[in-house]
C-alpha cells in the first residue's frame, strides 16, 4: 500500500492550523474479502450495494451513521421529489421497488399519487434494512471512512476505516463512493468542483416535526407553503420577531398528528468542514424552535399544542464536491432533454437551486425527461472507483436537478451493477465495460431508459 490520502484538516476559527502530531506506528487488520465496497449508506449507496450483491459480488457497505437511506431517513426529508413526468413513472428498477415500499409506511396517501409523496422516515428505514440485508450485502454502522490507500496513482488498494474497533484496513476489487460529499474519489486524487465559480454552495437545511399537530386544521386551514398568499409564514417573517427563519416551509403529514418540515435555510455551509456543519447542527435546531413558536402564534387552531419532536440527525445538505468524470452533465443537456447512447436511467426534476439567482429555468413539460449518462458515475482518473448519489459529474446548475433522491437512487443501482461488470470484464476498470450490456441488464431489472 502507498500514498495515503486523507481527510483534510478544515478548521472554521479554532486558531494555528499547521501543527502536527506524530503518532505511534501500529499495526492495522486488513479485511479482504470482499468484491466491491460501497461507502455511504444513503439511497444511491443502498441501491449500488443491492446492485452489486445481486449481480453475484461480494458486497459490503460501509455507513458512518447507525442508520440506512440518508436524508429519507436520519435527514427526515418529508416527501420524494416526484417520480413521474406527470404521464408515467421514470425512476425504474430499485428506485420503483424502494419506492413503493415506503408507501406502504404513509397509508393516508392516495394509491395513485406519484409526486411529493410523504416519507415515514421509520418506515423507510426498515424497508431500506430488508431491501439491502435480502440482497445479500453486508452492512456496517458506525464506520467512518478516514483513508485511502492507493496502489497506484489511478488505483485505490485500501480503505481505512475507524469505528469502534480503532482503525481497520478494507479492500476490494473495485469501490463506490456513496458518501454525497465525495470523500472516497476525492481522497483518491480524482478532480472535483464544488459550489459555483466563487466555491459559494446551495443553502442547507435541517429538516424536523412537530407531534400533537391538530389534523383537521392542518388540512382544511390555510396551507403554509409560500407560494400560497394567506400562508402564515408571510406574516411570521415579516413580523422580524423570528430572525432564523424564512419563507422556505415545505410540510408534509406524515402520520396523525406528526408533521414534518424541510424550511429554513442555513447559508453556504461546508459540509467537508467540520467545525462549520457543527455550527449549522446547533443553528438548525435553533431555527426549527423558530419555526415552532412562529406557527404558534399565527396559526393556534393548528400548532397551539405542538411541540417539537424530533430534528434531523444528519444535515439537509444540498451541495458539495462534484466529482469530474468522464462526462460532465450540463444546464444545456438539461435544458435540451439530451438522451445518450450510455445512459442508465432518465431524470425529469426541475433545477432546484437554493440559492440567490437571476432567473429560474422552465420546468419539463408532461412526458419529457433526460438521459443520465454512465460516463457522469466514472471519475476521471481512477480506475476502480465509481460515483452514485450526490456526487456524480455534473455542473452547477445541472447538479439542482440530479442531487435529489430519485436519481441518487437510479445512479446507485447502475454504479453498483456496473463495479461488477468491471471486475469481469476489465480487470476492474470501470472505464473500460461493456456499456451495452450493462444497459440491457438494467433494463431487465425493470430501469427505464431510452
């Protein structure tokens, strides 16, 4: 094993920087049994490790947290951005399966309905433990990626990873990097870029719920969403007496009584800092009190029992590394509806940027979608390493479509049958397999593509 890479060390205001540590040389297990890593176990890194687990490899998934699905589960996002171009649903294979398995978690919702449909983030969470355990795929909790170890400079031979057991070495064939952040590819060497040309990023959010909500003022009263004039929300941000929050309130019912919120805004967060997502951690749960006491007061009938149950235990995050690969997704492939010849899935989201903009591009008409090309999951540079979820190539503006769950979802499931064909067809290149062949095992899978 050579050429270490690791976490850099950000530090947000905590003084001197430069010094160093030397720590005592100990001796690290090396566990190799595997065929292909995933690392992240949101929803492109379960999908890539059901993936590949059924495709016949060894898989194991490594996730930081005690918990599977990310921000639908311990991000407590409230709703799926839509699965359908309002004609048909488009996110096939794993992304429909898991799909209508969380459904059954929300049995309040209409069978019919295929856009912002609520998310029991309990529910989902087993529906994710079942989906990846029947596969076959091993899972570890509370394991942190904090190393990667190279062979070569376009080659990773080793992960090392800390949890409980201290430090322990991983290795596989070929690796996906599920982490939203890129850690893995870009503590590889492999380029990335994040945010826009000034490195500023798309606001985060913590999301929350309040319990004891009353249920038939919720439905029948004024609805909070902004886009909505007779929304308290308005009168609450500008009465200036709830400085954290704003006009950001999406809201969906989960279950009786429980309501749960993606709003607020926490402005150009780092989410590879440390120091900076602990800040947005604490600010976050200030700015969900806020919301509390603002619906409270403008809207007793509904929220004058509430109380705030539960925050996020993972930060809203919407923007980090893009990793380069060997395509780059564009606000032009997007706004043209390009299909490809090595597309592995379609996408039909608008371009949902949170952040300050001169103009917003019109959303797709009925029926009408993009192709996700295969090239956007292989990073530039690294030969056995794979994207999926968040951290796909992709530029600024193209990213506010693809970073949401239903891609994140489709990515994963290509990039993890994909790690297979690499180490059966090309010594574990991933630049190098049969795109066709992976496309026409999609498709027997149930994935949508033109």
């Amino acid at each position: 094993m050579a050429m270490a890479a690791a976490a850099p060390a950000f530090v947000s205001g905590m003084g001197n920087t430069d010094k160093t540590v030397s720590l005592k040389k100990s001796k690290i297990s090396v566990d190799d049994r595997w065929d292909v890593i995933v690392v992240g176990g949101g929803p492109g890194g379960c999908t890539a490790a059901i993936s590949a687990a059924r495709e016949g490899a060894k898989t194991l998934l490594i996730e930081a947290t005690g918990q599977l699905g990310g921000m639908g589960t311990s991000g407590m996002v409230p709703a799926w951005c839509p699965f359908s171009d309002r004609e048909k649903i488009i996110y096939r294979g794993l992304a429909e399966k898991i799909f209508n398995e969380s459904r059954k978690g929300v049995p309040h919702e209409r069978p019919s309905k295929l856009d912002w449909v609520h998310i029991n983030p309990e529910h989902l969470m087993t529906v994710y433990d079942r989906m990846v355990s029947e596969s076959g795929a091993r899972v570890l909790f509370f394991s942190r990626l904090a190393s990667v170890e190279m062979s070569h400079s376009d080659t990773v031979d080793t992960l090392i990873v800390a949890n409980k057991s201290g430090l322990t070495a991983f290795r596989a064939k070929v690796y996906v990097d599920a982490t939203g952040d890129g850690d893995l590819a870009a503590w590889a060497g492999a380029a990335f870029k994040r945010g826009d040309g000034q490195g500023v990023v798309q606001s985060s959010s913590l999301c929350f719920s309040f319990a004891n909500v009353d249920t038939y003022h919720y439905e029948n009263g004024p609805r909070l969403l902004p886009s909505n004039p007779q929304s308290p929300i308005h009168a609450a941000v500008d009465s200036g007496k709830y400085p954290l929050i704003d006009r950001h309130i999406c809201n969906n019912l989960i279950g009786p009584g429980v309501v749960q919120f993606n709003a607020g805004h926490l402005h150009n967060v780092d989410s590879t800092d440390p120091w900076a997502l602990s800040d947005a951690m604490m600010t976050g749960r200030q700015i969900a009190a806020q919301y509390l006491a603002a619906m409270q007061e403008r809207q007793p009938q509904t929220f004058g029992g509430a109380f705030l149950v539960r925050t996020g235990s993972l930060l809203g995050v919407r923007d980090s590394r893009r990793i380069e690969g060997d395509y780059i997704f564009t606000l032009e492939d997007w706004m043209q509806r390009r299909s490809f010849d090595d597309e592995i899935g379609r996408n039909c989201y608008y371009i949902d940027v949170h952040k300050q903009r001169d103009a917003e591009p019109p959303q797709y008409g009925k029926g009408e979608s993009h192709g996700i090309p295969y090239r956007c999951l292989t990073p530039r540079g690294l030969k056995n390493v794979l994207t999926a979820g968040r951290c796909i190539s992709t530029d600024e503006e193209a990213f506010g479509s693809l970073r949401v769950m239903p891609p994140c979802l489709v990515t994963g499931e290509a990039a993890g049958m994909a790690a297979v064909h690499a180490i059966r067809q090309s010594k574990n290149n991933v630049h190098g397999i049969d795109v066709q062949f992976l496309r026409k095992r999609l498709k027997e899978e149930g994935q949508y593509f033109l």
